[in-house]
C-alpha cells in the first residue's frame, strides 16, 4: 500500500509522468495493479480540429493570436 497521495515511487508499464493518448473509441477504461495503488489523471473529449501556435505556456490558434497573448501577459492584462 502506498503512503500517501505524495508516494510516487511505483513500477508501472507507463513510467511516471507519462501521457498516454488512446485513439480508438470505446466506453470502458481498466486499470490494473500487481502490488500498489495508482494514481491517475483520466482526460476525455472530442478532437477541436482546429489549427494550433503553442509556445511555453500558452496555445492559441495563430501566431498572431500567441503574439497578443504574450504581450498581454508581458502588460499584466493577460488574465482578464
């Protein structure tokens, strides 16, 4: 048993920290242990299709959008 939310130190198929991206569609999910909890963050939900500028911290759609965004953040007006 683990010792606590903090207890990190477990063997998985995935490594910690790892993203797993499942791209077939279904309704069910299992998880499996040999010997200890797992802790897991399950995200779900429908592709955007839309176009992507990522840079750091922040995604936008375009560049220009990434550009004003990052001027608001450098302005403290980014949060609004």
């Amino acid at each position: 048993m683990g010792h606590g939310w903090t207890d990190m130190d477990r063997r998985s198929t995935c490594e910690p920290e790892t993203a797993v991206l499942f791209e077939r569609s279904g309704d069910t999910v299992q998880v499996t242990t040999i010997e200890k909890p797992v802790r897991f963050l399950l995200v779900s939900g429908k592709p955007l299709n839309e176009p992507v500028a990522w840079y750091g911290p922040i995604v936008m759609n375009t560049q220009e959008e990434l550009q004003v965004a990052f001027e608001e953040f450098n302005n403290g007006t980014f949060i609004k």
